[in-house]
C-alpha cells in the first residue's frame, strides 16, 4: 500500500474517532454499497414525474416545464442570496466546515451577484420558449383551465426581491414617500407592497383571488423574512464593507447589472409573452382573472429599483424605457 493511502486511512481513522464511531464498520459498508448512478444522484425519474398538464393540449407541458426551468434558477439565485446574508460557509477537504465568516469581503459580493446576474440572464435569454415557442390558439385555451394560478404567485420571485434590497424598495412608488425615513414596521409596508397592483380587479378595485391565495400560503412567510433580512439583505452587505470596498468597481457594477436583470430585463421578456399573447387588436384577453397586466408589468411604471442611490437622477427617470421600446413595440 503506498504512503499517502496510508495517511488516508489515518486521516479517516481520525475523522471516524473522533465521533466515537468504528472505522472498520464504516469500510464494511463501503465494501458493500453500490455505486452511484447519475440517475439516483440526479433524481431523474423524480424529477421527470413532476409534470402533469390540465389539459390534452400539447403545449401545455412547454409551459409546465418552463415555469419549472425558471423556479430552479431561482432557486438557485436564492442560494446564492442566503450565502451572502450568512457570511459564506466553507466546507474544508475534510467535510467540516469553518463556521461563518466574521464578514464578507467584496470580492466574495462581487463573485455571488454575479452568478445571480448568470442565472437571470440565462433566463432572459431563454424567455424566447416562451414568446415564441407555443402556438397562441393552444395557449389561449388551457390557459382557461389554469384560473386563478398565475406566475404572480411564484414565491420565490419574491423571495429573490426580499433579499436583493430594503424592503422599503419593494413599496409601491406612489406611496413610498410616505414611510421613508418612518421607521415603518415590515407588517405596514408589506399592506402597501407593489405586487399588489398587479392583482387588483379592474372593474371593482378589490383584490384578485390569485392575490388573496397567494396572501394566505405566504403572506407571513414574507413578513418573516423580511425581518429577518432587515440587517443582511444584499444591500445591507454592501453598506457593511469598508468605504476603499464599496468603491470596487465590479462590485459596483455587478449591483447596477443585478437591478437591470431582475428589475428590467428579465421584466421585459415577460411583458414580451404577455404582448404576445394576451393582446388582441389593443383589447386585453381576459385570461388573467381580469387584471390590467399592461398598466402593471412594464418596468418603466413599476419602477422597482433595489439601489436607487447607485443611479443617476436621469438614469432613474429612464427606467426601463429604451429597451421598451425598441424591443416589445419596435420603435426606433
Ligand atoms: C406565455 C407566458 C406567460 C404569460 C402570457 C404571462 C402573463 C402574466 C401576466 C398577465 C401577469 C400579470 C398578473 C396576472 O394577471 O396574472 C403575470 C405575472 C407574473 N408572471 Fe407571468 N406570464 C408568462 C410566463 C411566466 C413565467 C415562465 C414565469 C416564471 C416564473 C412567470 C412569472 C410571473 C411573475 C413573477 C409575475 C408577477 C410579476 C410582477 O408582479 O411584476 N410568468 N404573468
């Protein structure tokens, strides 16, 4: 046996000692276990049972899936997000950890953001399968059978948005002034949240019932993170580096990227579907429980900003437009 098998076997010896269990035991198990497959480590057949459409219409599965694609990424975004609000855990060779880091540095912001900015671009990019990808006619009519179930409810595009910024960001602009600088609780600036607009009925002014589902299964779950990412959300992160690292330039710019992707670009290709398939000759197609999704999902009125200091004045001002209009209505 050469040396460095043997110094293996010390370490695991160790390893083993030191939780007071039997090396000898653990080597029978692994004398007797089979290999790993990359379909048990992967979970495919799982994974591939998960999508069961409503109806027999066969693109309904393209959208099936592609909401599953996306909630994955998001996931993974807020894997990323959680590993900034706790200072990073490093797993050392020896599967221990080192705790939490005192504090993070910039370059470990930097390099996180930008695997979310990654992820949303991927997205963005991929949000083609959806504009293009199913036939109108086959859409318009399972879609029927999906009301009230809306995107609107993904709870972990929210979640994403909770722990980018202040939650006083996430409020909807118009009344926004009015708790700046209040020390608002979360509960009151969650009652006046943007995504409410989104799912207020147009000819009563009351909230939609995808809104008041969605309030039910999450509300307090938000609330609760929000508080809870009060001190760590990715802005607060930020704020807590030194004045030499928050001038990092790719830092900075991986911030300004991280808004673009989540508040405009990713928005937009949205508001591309929905164009697509929603409006008929400038009449709204009711297959979203009545709402006005074309007063509510541009960026450019919604506004959401999470570092509204890190912009110019006119940058602000211009939120969201350009890219409106040479790309959804083709004006140049
Ligand atoms: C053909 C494809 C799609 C169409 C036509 C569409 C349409 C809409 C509409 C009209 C709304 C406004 C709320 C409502 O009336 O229900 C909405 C909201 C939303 N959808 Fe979609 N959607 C599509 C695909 C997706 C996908 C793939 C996702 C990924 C999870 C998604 C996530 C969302 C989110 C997060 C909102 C809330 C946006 C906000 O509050 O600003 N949608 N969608």
């Amino acid at each position: 046996m050469d040396n460095t098998l043997i110094d293996k076997v010390k370490l695991l010896e160790d390893k083993y000692a030191q939780m007071g269990q039997d090396l000898h035991s653990y080597l029978d198990g692994l004398l007797l276990s089979n290999y790993l497959t990359y379909w048990d480590y992967i979970q495919v057949d799982t994974l591939l049972t998960l999508q069961n459409p409503k109806t027999d219409y066969p693109d309904e599965v393209i959208f099936i899936m592609y909401h599953q694609i996306t909630e994955l990424y998001f996931k993974l975004s807020l894997h990323e997000l959680n590993q900034i609000a706790n200072n990073g855990k490093e797993i050392l060779p020896n599967g221990k950890d080192n705790g939490w880091k005192e504090k993070i540095d910039a370059k470990f912001l930097t390099e996180r953001i930008t695997r979310v900015n990654r992820y949303f671009e991927s997205l963005t990019k991929s949000f083609e399968i959806m504009v293009d990808g199913m036939e109108k006619e086959q859409f318009l009519r399972y879609r029927m059978a999906l009301l009230p179930a809306s995107g609107f409810q993904s709870a972990q595009y929210r979640m994403i948005e909770i722990c980018s910024t202040d939650f006083i960001n996430l409020v909807d602009k118009d009344v926004r002034v009015n708790f700046e600088n209040k020390n608002a609780s979360i509960e009151e600036l969650f009652e006046n949240i943007y995504w409410n607009k989104g799912a207020t009925e147009i000819a009563t002014g009351k909230k939609t019932l995808t809104l008041k589902q969605f309030e039910n299964k999450y509300g307090q779950k938000f609330i609760d993170l929000a508080n809870e990412y009060k001190t760590k959300n990715v802005w607060q992160k930020y704020l807590s580096l030194t004045k030499e690292e928050q001038e990092h330039q790719p830092l900075i710019n991986a911030l300004k990227q991280l808004d673009v992707n989540v508040n405009i670009n990713w928005p937009l290709m949205h508001y591309k579907s929905a164009v697509r398939y929603l409006q008929q000759n400038t009449q709204d197609i009711a297959a979203t429980g009545g709402t006005n999704w074309q007063k509510y999902l541009p960026p450019r009125f919604q506004k959401r900003i999470f570092y509204p200091t890190i912009w110019t004045e006119e940058e602000k001002a211009d939120w969201g437009k350009g890219w409106v209009e040479t790309n959804v209505f083709k004006v140049h």
